[in-house]
C-alpha cells in the first residue's frame, strides 16, 4: 500500500491495474512513478473500450498484463490467492477446490508473428503448461484468433467475456 502521507492518497500499487475514470490526476502522476502505464482496452467486455493504468511486468504488453491482472483480481474476490508469473509458467495460477488451475493469456504475436516456426513453439509451450497444472485455461484477447488456437491446441480456449462465468464455474 502506497501511502502519500501529506495527500491523503492511499493507493494499492500490487492491484496492478485502475480504471483512468478512478483515479485522480496526482494518482496517475503516484502510478506512473510507480510504473504504471496507459492503456485502452476493452478489458472483459465486448466492446466498448475503456481506458486504464496497467502495471506491466518484464517484457509483456499492456494488453497481457491487463488481463492476468483482472483474472488474478476475479480469482481475489473468490477468496483466493492468485499467482501471477512474469515470466515463466502460466501466467496467472491458483488452486481452487485442490485442484490446481492455470490460466494462460494470448495476444496471438507468437503465433502471427513469430515466423513459421511460432505456431510449434506455442504448442510446445503449452505442452510444458499442461503438465504444470490440473486445468489449463487459455484466454485469447483476440476472437478471431480462438479458432486458430483451439486447432494448434486440440481444447477449448476462451475470450475474454468468457472469463468471469469459466472462474465462477470453477467455483461452482
């Protein structure tokens, strides 16, 4: 928790990202010496996008951190503790009812833009994922990619407005 004493700003810079609407101008100025950057996005929804401050770890994109963080801040409101990786293993890890469930976020730049060799890669990749975790949960940002991976990856994968009911049906 980050505390500005002589402000009375109290901001919790482990969320990892804010809504730009939530936060005051001398917050944006706190987040962005905290690393915090800009970024519109249409989050978990369909359409519609919404501006935020995302805190990226490494060497992800905005986009990629966005979503770990809203997956990891879903898991939060379950009770449970979320692991996010940087980077390596799934990106976001947690165990729910004993099992342990990882959830893999994919922009599609490995596989559009990796050259011929990106889409063995990626299967490779997810082949050591599976054996890290009960549940592999593959969440792509891109619709039109979901076809693409489900092929390479023979399973199910999801988009981003599919996120909230598949966490609350873990749950269930």
């Amino acid at each position: 928790m980050l505390d500005e004493e002589n402000l009375g700003i109290k901001l919790d810079v482990s969320r990892g990202f804010y809504a730009l609407a939530d936060v005051s101008e001398e917050e944006r100025r706190i987040l962005g010496r905290e690393g915090y950057v800009y970024h519109k996005s249409l989050g978990l929804q369909a359409n519609g996008s919404c501006r935020f401050l995302v805190k990226t770890r490494s060497n992800e994109t905005a986009e990629h951190a966005l979503l770990c963080w809203m997956i990891a801040e879903i898991i939060r409101r379950k009770r449970r503790k979320p692991v996010l990786n940087p980077t390596c293993g799934v990106d976001v890890f947690a165990k729910i009812k004993g099992k342990r469930v990882g959830f893999e976020v994919e922009t599609g730049n490995m596989l559009l833009h990796a050259g011929p060799k990106g889409p063995e890669k990626l299967k490779e990749k997810f082949l050591g994922r599976l054996t890290d975790c009960d549940r592999l949960i593959v969440v792509v940002t891109n619709r039109l990619l979901v076809r693409k991976y489900e092929k390479l990856l023979g399973f199910k994968v999801f988009t981003r407005t599919e996120i909230e009911k598949v966490v609350r049906d873990l749950f269930a």
